[in-house]
C-alpha cells in the first residue's frame, strides 16, 4: 500500500467541485432525515435502517459529530448545533470548493442559494427548465395560455437567467425529462403536438405539473437550443431515482434520436447519476458521441460499496477519463454532502489503484486522473474560475446581448439605493434608476465627493482637520454580492458599496476596505477568522403634539422582557422578523428591554464582514418597518438622559478551518478559553479606551457608559459580569467552564460597524503578536471595586485623546482615514458641547 500513499493522500485531500446538489432545509424542515440514506418515500422510509447505505453512513455522521451510534444520537447532536454548526462540521470535512445547486426542487423551508456561501467558496446555480416552465403556467389560469403565448415568455425566462450573477449565477441548464415522459425525445414533435400537450396540461389543473410526452419533448428542446446558443451544458437526469421515474426509460440510449440530430451537434450534455444501473450504456455514449458528458453523483454514496465501485468501473470502461466528473448530488442535509464527497474519494481511489495494478495507468496518470475527475474537468466544462471568493465569474454571454437584456432582471424594480457608511456612522445612500444602474453603475459606480467621509453628525460639510474638503472624489461602486429587494418596498433594491478613487484601486478612506485589511493580516498571520454576532437594542416612538409642538414618547412603558410590551409590538417585530428571514439575515432572539418602549433583537452571528453588513441591512429594516407602522425607531446610544440607554453589543469569537478556537479544547487553561483567545482578548482589554472613538462615536455614547447601566464603565473583564465592558461568555450547549466567546459592551448603535470591527480586530491581532494575558477576572461589581479599577474615558473628547497616544491603529487602519476619524470625532465634541439639547436631534439620523 505505500506504492499508492501518494495517490491516496491526493484523493483525500484534493478540493472537489461539486456540479450538482440541491438546497439545504432548515434545521425544524418537515424533510425526514432518514432521506439522507435514501431515495425511498412515504411507508417505505420504515426500511431504509435495514440497509447497507445506511449503516455505513450512520457510522459515518456519528463519527465526524462524535456521537454515539444510533439514529437518535445523531439527530441530537445536529439539533445541539443547529443547521450552520453542523453544516460547517459538514462542509470542512467534504473539502467542496465550488457548488452548484438546483433549486427547482421544492422543500419544505428550503434555504436559499445565497447562505450556502457561508461554506464553499464558489456557489453557482443550475437551472431546472421544467420548473421554470411550471412557474410561468402557474401564474396564469386554465385557458389563458397559447403555445406562443407560453413560449415568448419562457424563451424570455431562460435568457435572463444566465444574466443573474454572484450566487444565483446560471452555469447549466439541467431537465428531469426522464421522470416526466422518458428519455426517448421526439426531436420532430411539432406545434400542434405541443399544443394539444399544453392543453392537457392546463386541464389537469394546478399545482401544475408537466407530464405530456410532445409539450415536455417541446420545451426541452427549445431550451437545449437556448443552452447551446450561450455555451451552456445541459445536465440530464439518467438511470435511478425515486418511485416518480420509470426506470425503463431512464436508460441514455433512448437519447441515440437527440445525438443524432444536427441542429444539437454543438450542445454539451451531461448524464447524471451515473445513468445506474446503465452506467455501460453511458460510457458508451461518452465514448462515440463528442457532446456526452457523465456525472456520477447519487450513486455514490446510495450504492454499497462494492456496487459504487462496480459502477465507476463501467464509466471507465469506455469514457475518455476527461469526460467524467462527480457531484455530491446533496440535498436537504448537509451531512448528503459530506457522505458524497467522502465516499467518493475513497471509490475513485479504490477505482485508480486498480487500474494501476492491472496496468492500464501509471501512478502518474492515476493521480492526474484524481485530480481530473474531481475538480479539472468541471473547471474546464463549466467554464468555473474560482479565483474569487463569490464567484465574479460570469457564463459565456455576448456583451451587446447583456446590455440589451439586463433590464428584464428587475423590469419591476424603479430604483436601486447604494449605501455607505460614513466616519460617524450615519448610512447614507445614492439611488439611481434601475436601467442607469444595470447598464452603467453596476460596474462603474456614481461619483461622490470626497468630503463624504468628513462629514457628522451635525454637519453635511466636512470637520475641520480631516484632511478632506469640497475637492476631489471618490466612486462608490455597489458590491453585487449584497443587492437585494428592499423587503418593505418591492419595487425598489439596495446594495452596499465599496469606495474607489479610480477603477481598480480601493480609496483608502473606505470604511468596509479598512475590516477586508485588518482581517486579511490576521487571517495570514494567524490563521484566524473573526465571528461576530450584534444585539440590536432600539426604542420605538411615537409622535405627540404638546402644546402644539411635536414630541416623540416612548412607545409604552413596560417592563424588561414583558409579555404585554411583546405582544403591543408583534406585529411591528413580526414583519421586522419576515423582512430579515427575507435577507437571509438569522435572528437568534428579540424581546422587549428594560427602557420605556425599548427593544432587542439578536443576530446571530457570522464572519465579521458579514455580520456588518447584516447589521446595516437590520437597521434599514428596523427604522423602515416602525415607520410603516407610524414609529421612530431610533439607535442613538441615550435617546432620554433619565432612562437607560441603547447599545448594539458585540460578540467575538476566532475560527480555524471552521471550528471555534476561542473556547479551550484539551489545552491547560485559566479560563476556559484557549491561549489564542485570551491573547485576542487581552489585546482588546489592553487597547479598548483607544477602541472607544470607533466603537462610542458620539458624546452622547459617554451617557450610556455609566457604571450600573451593563454597559461597561470600568477597564476590567469578567465572566458572565453583564457590568465589565468585556464579558467572557459560555451560552446553553457550551460545556461547563468553557468560554466560546466574548461581549464587548462598550459598542452602540452609531458606530460604523466595519470601522469598529476592524479597531477591535486590530487590538487582537496586537495581543496575538505579544502574547498578552488576561488580568484576574472582576466578578463582583466593578462600581464596588472602582477603586481598584481603571475608569474607561468619561468622554468623548477623553477617548480621542487616548486614541491619539495609541500607535496601533495608525498602523492598522490606515494614517488617512484615522485622521479623518480623528477629525471627525473633534467636531463632534465640539458641536455638542456648544449645543447641549442637539443630541435630541440624534433620534432622526441614528
């Protein structure tokens, strides 16, 4: 066996593309687990523990969530992690670099494609032709279709698709034609035939569902010629299934008709599933007709292992080895997607290292075979770059043909908001119209003057000694990734923006560029990735007339957590709720706070890049859904000087390679926390009055940071001390002792998120580089011990002043900027202290 360890070691260890898979469910979807070991439905799911399948799998899944073997102790284990734990333990052990998912089969609470993001790298969609046609039919009602009615808007349809970019970005057209009516296409099928099928369709009512033999023949042939027009493959389901499918007629060579035909020479066509059991008659078809492609996903890991092997074998009896790639098939759990990927190396190895001892391949050509067949050939077919971490790659479309379709995207959409954060942490946005933004700005931006990031509070003008002035400017250019329909109002979409000074160079003022900066030096120095999750405190007011003047009160006048404050703002909380769910944005927790009319909503947390642009995107929800409703929800850290005050408290934990390495594990520990996470956190401790300016941007934030306000007054820590500015925290399923992340609390709704996140990541990354460790933990109250206790900067002006003795951030963030952050926070002081009632104004901008 050490003759094959290094074509073992490149099998285990080689990044795969995954060409198709499906949406993962939620954590509480009605889809039973049991549909991880099989295709089997309804009475039949009460076998599936007897098989071969399923056991090996079991062992499996126990194995990477350490639990014991048993059904019920692995469902445990993934509800004490809850979907994305347990999708991340999944996703790290699968090794997937690039996804390409179907979303055309419905599940009860599917995910969308978006949030698999957060664990590959490069996420694509494939596009189901059938289920786009269903859509089109379901919108209209018996009677009212014509076959050229139908066909404009479905020809529309498949050719705005390949349009859509980031993660909903189209890379192959994919048709079940073979459970619906059989491979055996009718290439000659004509328009009356078709007709007469889209008439039996229509009659059979809704939900619709594409059955006839000449309307689905029809339609997948007209949307293999749009495919082959773009260069886009089709994937085809071929051979096993569930009981929908006549396997009689999933056999490939019932496609001899369609390779024959000239007019689709040209398409590239993809036979999934191995087309099992007729794998040979597959290889086959790879090896005379150039079109043919194969994909031996869903065989493996549903077969035994010797039947997985049997049936690789046969792809290679015949099939150029370039010809054949593999996906996961995945669906609805991520642990679909590790058993695929895990089984496969270890058939593709067993496969190889036959072929090598019977002395048809080298160990060479065995290797580059590997490498082959799990990532170059789809790299290649697909035409996938995966250099970038969202998948910028676009398919291969004709600009002329993108100028003049793009509109039809979001022909509802009237205007497109592009958001920035300037230094005092106000959001501000350009809206353009939607056809300026698709055919222009998109890719260029809009211009905007440089004076943008001097601006406060109190003025639209740029602070003295900021360095920025009425001359110059800079571009802010939407990040694709982020767009999205505003949930309140449809007919509108917003997206964040980065800040450019010319194409290609990022401006060094830009807030969000200055977090990408700061975690790229600990990600390379370090390893480390920082998770961040925000509390969201805010009041709800109303508006009175007093005297004939307007005030804003408090919505009502309750309790901490009280039942009845829930209940007077549910409906308020539950379209706040909808609207977030609708951007994929998790909330872990919400309830009403101890102030009068003041609320909570958590987040939960996320890599810090996203997490702050969550937090913006939650903020816009929050004000835009309280003002739907008639209320002013306002963040400002002390709306009201005689009532406790607003904070957006930040969690932070470190990950490596996708596990929490903050929290201690098998190392002598003080804390409860690992070495790298007490000197992460001391480094903060060390640094946090010069963290302040970013974190507590507005004098009135000093208002807030009193002592026995749970906002942190004193420079101290403490475990679970809602009273220490830092608080090192072990929630429920975190085991006793252990801490797997830390609060800071001096942290409010007017900070710029990017810009406090990466003061705070800074000062980490300066306790990792000198080993700093934690004082002795402050359990008792810290107003009691203050006189053993460091005050934090009873000011503004006070946390500047220490910001400005701090040579760290100089460094780290970048001279420029924080001199204009300098400047900023100065005129901030000194607008507040001439205007002492102007903070009531807050409640308007924050």
């Amino acid at each position: 066996m050490e003759k094959f360890a290094e074509l073992k070691k490149i099998a285990e260890s080689v990044e795969i593309v995954d060409a198709h898979a499906h949406n993962i469910v939620a954590i509480d979807s009605t889809v039973p687990f049991l549909n991880c070991f099989s295709e089997a439905a309804g009475d039949a799911l009460s076998d599936v523990p007897h098989t071969i399948n399923f056991k090996r799998s079991l062992k499996e899944i126990a194995g990477i969530y350490g639990s014991s073997l048993s059904l019920h102790a692995v469902q445990e284990s993934r509800q004490r992690l809850g979907l994305e734990s347990s999708a991340a333990v999944c996703f790290k052990a699968a090794k997937i670099s690039v996804l390409l998912i179907d979303d055309g089969i419905e599940l009860d609470k599917k995910i969308d494609i978006k949030w698999h993001r957060n664990f590959v790298p490069t996420v694509g969609r494939i596009l189901r032709v059938e289920r786009v046609a269903e859509k089109i039919l379901e919108k209209g009602s018996n009677g009212t279709w014509t076959l050229r009615s139908f066909m404009e808007i479905f020809t529309e349809d498949l050719k705005s698709y390949p349009l859509i970019i980031l993660a909903d970005e189209v890379f192959a057209f994919k048709s079940i034609v073979a459970y619906r009516s059989g491979l055996a296409i009718n290439t000659e099928v004509t328009e009356k035939e078709a007709e007469e099928g889209l008439s039996d369709v229509l009659c059979a009512g809704h939900p619709i569902r594409i059955s006839n033999k000449s309307f689905i023949d029809y339609i997948f042939l007209h949307a293999l010629k749009v495919a082959q027009s773009y260069d886009l493959p089709m994937q085809i389901h071929t051979g096993f299934g569930d009981k929908d499918l006549d396997l009689r007629l999933a056999n490939p060579l019932h496609l001899r008709n369609l390779l024959e035909d000239k007019r689709f020479m040209k398409s590239r066509l993809v036979l999934l599933h191995a087309s099992y059991p007729f794998s040979r008659e597959a290889s086959y078809l790879a090896s005379v007709y150039p079109q043919v492609y194969l994909d031996f996903g869903l065989a493996i890991p549903k077969l035994s292992f010797h039947g997985m092997v049997s049936s690789v074998k046969e792809l290679l009896e015949l099939s150029p080895m370039n010809k054949i790639m593999f996906s996961t098939d995945g669906i609805a759990f991520a642990e679909t997607f590790y058993l695929g990927a895990k089984k496969a190396r270890e058939v593709v190895f067993s496969v190889l290292r036959d072929a090598c001892v019977d002395g048809d391949l080298s160990i060479p050509e065995a290797i580059a075979a590997v490498k082959d067949i799990f990532a170059e050939n789809s790299k290649k077919f697909y035409k996938l770059d995966v250099s970038s971490r969202y998948s910028d790659v676009k398919p291969p479309l004709s600009s002329s043909f993108q100028e003049e379709e793009l509109n039809e995207l979001s022909k509802d959409v009237t205007f497109v908001r592009i958001i920035w954060i300037d230094a005092s942490g106000q959001h501000r946005c350009r809206v353009v119209p939607q056809q300026r933004f698709y055919s222009s700005v998109q890719k260029h931006g809009v211009g905007l003057t440089c004076a943008c990031m001097g601006m406060s509070s109190s003025s639209d003008g740029p602070a003295v000694d900021t360095n920025l002035s009425a001359s110059g400017e800079t571009r802010i250019v939407p990040d694709l990734s982020t767009k999205c329909r505003l949930p309140w109002n449809k007919q509108q979409e917003m997206v964040l923006a980065d800040m450019y000074i010319e194409p290609g160079k990022v401006w060094e003022y830009c807030p969000r560029e200055a977090l990408r900066r700061v975690s790229k030096v600990l990600k390379d120095e370090f390893d480390l990735v920082v998770n961040a999750g925000f509390e969201n405190e805010f009041f709800l007011l109303k508006s009175i007339f007093r005297n004939g003047k307007e005030e804003w009160t408090p919505f009502d006048r309750t309790s901490y957590c009280s039942t009845s404050s829930f209940d007077a703002a549910s409906p308020i909380l539950e379209e706040v709720f909808a609207s977030l769910q609708s951007l994929n944005i998790a909330v872990e927790q919400l309830h009403a706070e101890a102030g009068k009319g003041q609320f909570e909503i958590a987040l939960k947390y996320t890599d810090c890049f996203r997490a702050a642009d969550s937090l913006i995107f939650a903020r816009e929800v929050i004000k835009a859904v309280a003002r739907k409703h008639g209320l002013l929800a306002t963040f400002v850290p002390k709306y009201a000087l005689d009532d406790i005050g607003s904070g957006s408290h930040v969690h932070i934990s470190l990950s490596k390679n996708g596990e929490n390495v903050f929290m201690a594990s098998g190392e002598s520990s003080r804390y409860g926390m690992s070495k790298i996470g007490e000197a992460f956190m001391a480094g903060v401790l060390n640094h946090l009055p010069a963290i302040l300016p970013f974190t507590a941007p507005l004098p009135n934030s000093y208002d807030r940071i009193q002592p026995n306000m749970w906002s942190g007054a004193y420079l101290c820590w403490g475990k679970e001390n809602r009273e220490a500015p830092l608080r090192a925290a072990s929630p429920p399923g975190v085991a006793h002792g252990l801490i797997s992340n830390f609060e800071i609390k001096a942290f409010d709704g007017c900070a710029n998120p990017y810009l406090g996140l990466a003061a705070i990541i800074s000062a980490g990354i300066d306790g990792l580089r000198r080993n700093l460790s934690l004082p002795e933990p402050v359990d008792g109250d810290p107003d009691i011990l203050k006189e053993n206790l460091q005050r934090l900067p009873l000011t503004l002006s006070e946390s500047v002043e220490a910001l400005e003795k701090d040579s760290l951030f100089k460094e780290m963030i970048g001279e420029k900027l924080l001199v204009a952050i300098i400047g900023v926070r100065k005129a901030e002081v000194k607008y507040y202290s001439e205007n002492k009632e102007g903070y009531k104004d807050l409640i308007f901008k924050y």
